[in-house]
C-alpha cells in the first residue's frame, strides 16, 4: 500500500517533470537547430584549416591573435568600454537621483528614452549633416570662433561614437537606476534628516550602498549594449571608417566578405570565452540574491 | 538661520541641475526634432541650408528648425512614387511581426515551462538561455551563417525571421512577470479542475500580460531598426528592410526624401514607444530587478 503510494506520487512527479520539459521544447528545438548546433560547428571549425578541412590544432588561433586588424579592433573595443561605460553609468546616476526627487521627472525621462527607439539609419543621416567638414557642429563652432574639424574622418570619430553610445543609452540606464533608486526606503532617509544629516551625507553614506547591486547588473547590461554601437558606426562610416573607430564587428564583417571562415571560428570562441566570463560573474550576481 | 541659508543654497543647486537636465534633453531631443524639420521643408530651402554639404557650397550647414514653407511633397515622393521603398517597408514589417508573433508563440510557453515547473537540469538550461541572449551578433555570426546555408535561407527573410524567433531575450524577460503570478492561485485552479493548457491560458497570459507586452516592445525596437542580420545574409535588394535604407542626402533632388525617408522609418517605432513607454520600462526594468 506505501510503496503503490509511492510510486503514484513518483509517477505523479515524473509527469510534471515531462510537462515543465514539454513547454519549453519548441523553444529548445529552435535553439538548438539555431544557435547550439551550429555554434558546436564553429568550435570545430576552429580548429581546421579553411580551405582543406585538416585538422590545424591552434594554429587558427595564433593566426587570430598575430592578426594586426584583430588587435586593432581588441584595443579599439576595450578602449571605448572603459570610456563610454563608465561615464554612462555615472551621467545616468546623475540623472536618476535628480528625476527621482520631482513630479516632472517622467517628461524628461520620456526624452531620454527616445533616442532608442531613433532607427540607427535615422541617426545616420542626422550625424553626417552634424560631423560633416562644413557641418552644423563646426557651424555652431565657427560662431564661438572655434576651428572645426572633419570629425568622421579623424581620431575624433571615436569621441563621436562615444557620444552616440551614451546618447543613446542614456534612458536605458537612467531607468535601471531609477528602479534601484525607489528600492531604497524613504524611512531611512527620514530617520538620517531626523539626526540632522545633510542631503549630500544622505547621498553618500545611504543611497549609494544601497544601490551597489543595481550597480552590477548596470554594467553588465551597458556593457552588452555597447556593442550595438557598430550600427551607427557602420552606417556613417561604412566598411572601413577611420582606424580609431574599427571595432569587432567591422572584423567579423571583413572576414566574412572574404570567406575566412577559420579565422571568424577562432575569434568568435576567443570572443565568446571572454564574454563568458563575464556572464557567469553577472549569473553569481544575481543568484545570490534568489534572481533565478 | 544657518538652516534657511543651506536650504536656500540647495534650491539654487537643484534649480542648476534641473536648468542643466532640461537642456540635456532638448540636446539629446534635438536629432528628432531635426529629422522631422527637414522632412518638411521644400527642396529649394533644404539645397539652400544644406548646400554646404551636398553640394560643396563654401560656409556651413544652417538649417532652421522650422521651415518658411512645409510641405508634405517628400512623403508623396516616397510612398506613390517609389516603390521600392514601399518593398522595403513592407519587408521590415515582414521581419518585425513574424518574429514577434513567433516571439509570442514559442516564447511565452518556454517562459512559462522556466517559472513554474520543474524539471531535471532546469538551471542549466536557464543559465543557457541567458548566455544566448547576451552573446552578441558578431560571435555567433558564423555559426547562424552556417545553418542558413545548410537549410538555404540564406537571401530569404525567413533567413532573418527563424534565429529572432528563437530568441531567448523575450523568455527572460516574460519569465520574470510569470514568477510573480502566485503559485496559491495555480494551485487553486488546479483544485478547480484547470487542465495544464488551461492554466497557461486562463491565468499566465492574461496575468502576465504586461510582460508579454513589455518584451513585444522591446522586440519591435530591436527588429525594426535590424541591422547586422540583413546585412550579412541578404544579397538581394528586393529584401532589404528599411533598416539598413541609408538614403543618398548628397544628391540635390533627394535630401528631402532622404529625411522623409528616415521619419517614415522612424515613425512607426515612435508610435511604438509612445504607445508603450510603461511596458517599455517595465522590461527594462525587468533585467535587473532583484525579487
């Protein structure tokens, strides 16, 4: 009688089991068929020669990492993540304490989340009349008595691909912050103002420990967006823009055009361990806090 | 005293910051205000502002952010007299609503398998899905490169359609709205007689239905403005979606296309974003909430 119980409620729980796996199964199924399978393919190919298919050992990856244009563009990306992150992240902060505080703060949030719904070929064609050598960036210098320059077509253009990453994403960072910020209790606050603490001391020593989590998973985020750059990149400067400005997805690009499929296998396990690292940090950060 | 001093300090302080955001978002505002002045002015006013840069013009582009005489005859231009782009539009909009009625379907039932069932290794197949949906585009080219061409999607739109319906950003996101639906009232239902269909459609759609909307508009903004996918695997342009349209603005008689063009482009996603601001937020805010 136990036991038939038993191996009811085993039965019982095995079904469940099969119907969690079942919802999820045409979902699997595609990604397997699209993004798993083809991905173990290029972990193969990695190690084979392009042409006859011989098995190279690492040599594809010395190739890669010898490779002038991929160090270019390992350099150029690192470079304008360690910029553009960082200011995002604190320029957003910024303004997410200001708007927190008042009634009006939704409005202007509003404006600072359009610029992602802006298509990339828009911002293209708007920033080739405002960077251009007799554009309305040097119009509006020319008036300060100021020398312009040709900025697409100059070091500068990394300054302007800066600009657009954090213009861009500048609403998208503001509400996460805004979403740590309201986590944080206004009691604390009250009880601080009580025992005379100043706005600032308020700042310092209560909001921004409190917002040490959102701050991680900010980074994160911000730092995957930051690769969504290329789309502006690409539509004003084209397949080859200035060298300050070449990124990976103008490598992955050339490449491809010229069939180096050995070499873009190499590079993209090379990049993907990287960002993997990366990923299982982010995965820890939020388990510890139950997130899954 | 010295308190009235410090609190008339700090309101002049935040005035200064409010004065600064203000200007801030009329800065970061001022490309769409752009776009949209320039689809509306005549050709004569937009060759006489923009001459500078379309034609070589000695001085600098000055343009008015408001035109002397607005016109709709861009718009014209472009939707009765060229159908190439009407092919276009009708293309992105191909792209954009078969991956998210795909999105919808495949989606939200993986979505609701991760939240409230549990199965062997279920973890792990999350954590998989978050690594997917963080890798970005230029790692996993080759590899969506490989399989297009061995099930010859490639120049096809299904080519871009299949890998966006599988996806694995939007069952993140409706996930985390389909964990806060409380496991008492799936088990009331269930008391009740709910078949497991009839929990999925009764209780997790309707309930976390402003998930399902907030990553729809996400999606929409994403696959609106697509740009490495269509680039790399279509070759015909009889396929290109407006995304990757970039009009020729240094040709005279085309500058003022090329800026209806670009709101035509942008119109859509704006009604996107107006219509859906909320959930928009609500998805953001969605990657990062801690329960």
């Amino acid at each position: 009688m136990k036991l038939c119980r038993r191996l009811k409620s085993t039965s019982r729980n095995n079904k469940r089991d099969l119907r969690g796996i079942l919802w999820i199964l045409p979902s699997f199924a595609g990604v397997l068929v699209f993004y798993l399978l083809p991905y173990a393919d290029v972990v193969r190919r990695s190690f084979l020669g392009a042409v006859d298919n011989q098995f190279k050992g690492i040599d594809n990856y010395r190739l890669v990492l010898d490779n002038m244009a991929f160090q270019l563009a390992v350099k150029n990306t690192v470079r304008f993540t360690f910029i553009c992150i960082p200011a995002l992240i604190l320029i957003a902060l910024v303004c997410a304490v200001v708007l927190q505080k008042s009634r009006y703060g939704g409005v202007i949030k509003s404006a600072f989340l359009m610029p992602m719904a802006l298509p990339a070929v828009s911002v293209a064609l708007m920033w080739r009349l405002l960077f251009h050598s007799q554009g309305i960036l040097n119009d509006w210098l020319s008036a300060l008595d100021i020398n312009g320059k040709d900025w697409m077509n100059n070091s500068s253009a990394f300054w302007v691909l800066v600009g657009t990453y954090i213009w861009k994403n500048l609403g998208y960072d503001i509400v996460l912050w805004m979403a740590g910020l309201s986590g944080i209790s206004e009691n604390i606050y009250e009880a601080a103002r009580v025992d005379g603490a100043s706005e600032w001391q308020c700042f310092l020593k209560i909001t921004l420990p409190n917002l040490k989590s959102s701050l991680y998973i900010i980074t994160v985020l911000s730092f995957l967006n930051s690769f969504k750059a290329f789309r502006e990149s690409y539509l004003v400067a084209g397949d080859y823009p200035h060298e300050s400005i070449y990124m990976m997805q103008n490598l992955f690009n050339n490449w491809f055009r010229d069939f180096s499929f050995d070499k873009m296998a190499a590079a993209a396990v090379l990049e993907s361990a990287v960002l993997l690292v990366f990923i299982v940090l982010f995965q820890r950060a939020l388990d510890g806090k139950d997130y899954v | 005293m010295r308190r009235i001093l410090f609190a008339g300090k700090l309101k002049i302080g935040q005035k200064l910051l409010w004065g600064l955001l203000a200007a801030l978002a009329l800065a970061v505002l001022f490309p769409v205000i752009f776009l949209i002045a320039g689809s509306i002015m005549g050709d004569d006013e937009l060759s006489t502002y923009l001459g500078a840069v379309i034609s070589g013009k000695e001085g600098y582009v000055n343009m008015p952010l408001l035109p002397r005489y607005p016109t709709l005859s861009h718009f014209v231009e472009i939707f009765i007299d060229s159908p190439a782009f009407f092919v276009m539009f009708w293309n992105s909009i191909k792209i954009t609503f078969g991956v998210l009625i795909g999105q919808l379907v495949v989606g939200t039932m993986a979505a609701w398998g991760f939240a409230k069932y549990k199965f062997p290794g279920k973890k792990g197949f999350f954590l998989l899905y978050i690594i997917l949906m963080l890798l970005p585009f230029q790692v996993l080219m080759l590899s969506d490169y490989l399989v297009l061409d061995q099930l010859k999607l490639t120049d096809n739109l299904w080519g871009i359609i299949f890998p966006g319906i599988f996806s694995t950003f939007p069952v993140f996101i409706v996930h985390r709205f389909f964990t806060e639906i409380p496991d008492s009232l799936i088990e009331s239902a269930k008391l009740d007689g709910a078949r497991e269909w009839q929990l999925f459609w009764y209780i997790a759609l309707p309930i976390g239905s402003s998930g399902i909307i907030a990553s729809l508009v996400l999606g929409f903004l994403e696959y609106w403005s697509l740009i490495e996918q269509p680039l790399t695997f279509l070759k015909d342009k009889s396929l290109f979606p407006l995304s990757i349209f970039l009009p020729d603005i240094t040709n005279v008689n085309k500058s003022g296309m090329a800026f209806a063009a670009s709101v035509v482009t942008f119109l859509p996603a704006l009604l996107v974003f107006l219509g859906g601001q909320d959930y928009l937020e609500q998805g953001i805010m969605a990657g990062a909430v801690k329960e």
